[in-house]
C-alpha cells in the first residue's frame, strides 16, 4: 500500500503466517514493514520525508520476506 501524507511518501506492507490448524500451539507470524510512519520517538508532522524511496522499501521487504522459510510440519 502507497499513500502521500503531507507530501511524504507512506509505504505498508504485511505478510501474515499461520498454521493449518488454529490454537494457542499453531505458528503464527506477522511482518509489518513500515516507511515514512510515524513511530513513538517521531511524530506524523514531524517526518518531512521517508527514510527510504519507494524502490529501495520495495527491494528491502523483498529480500527480507524471501528468507522466510517454514520450518517442518509446521505450516
């Protein structure tokens, strides 16, 4: 997802994981990425800029969501 607040370039993006059968004992895992969000040290006015262009967001949640291997029987 791409949205431009106040002139910053906002990028999201999830991947959610979770086992076939639901419970307390099924893996689960949620990767959020964030650019151009604000956090608890900076507030929404404050960020004039993301900390990554687009390319560079989209070329890092791709490297890092690849390394994502299921472990055995667990998905």
């Amino acid at each position: 997802m791409r949205a431009y607040v106040v002139g910053v370039c906002r990028i999201r993006k999830s991947l959610l994981l979770t086992g076939t059968n639901s419970g307390v004992g099924s893996p689960y895992l949620l990767l959020d990425f964030r650019n151009g969000y604000p956090n608890y040290l900076a507030e929404s006015d404050s960020i004039k800029q993301a900390s990554l262009t687009e390319g560079e967001a989209v070329a890092l949640w791709d490297v890092i969501s690849r390394t994502l291997r299921p472990r055995p029987h667990g998905f």
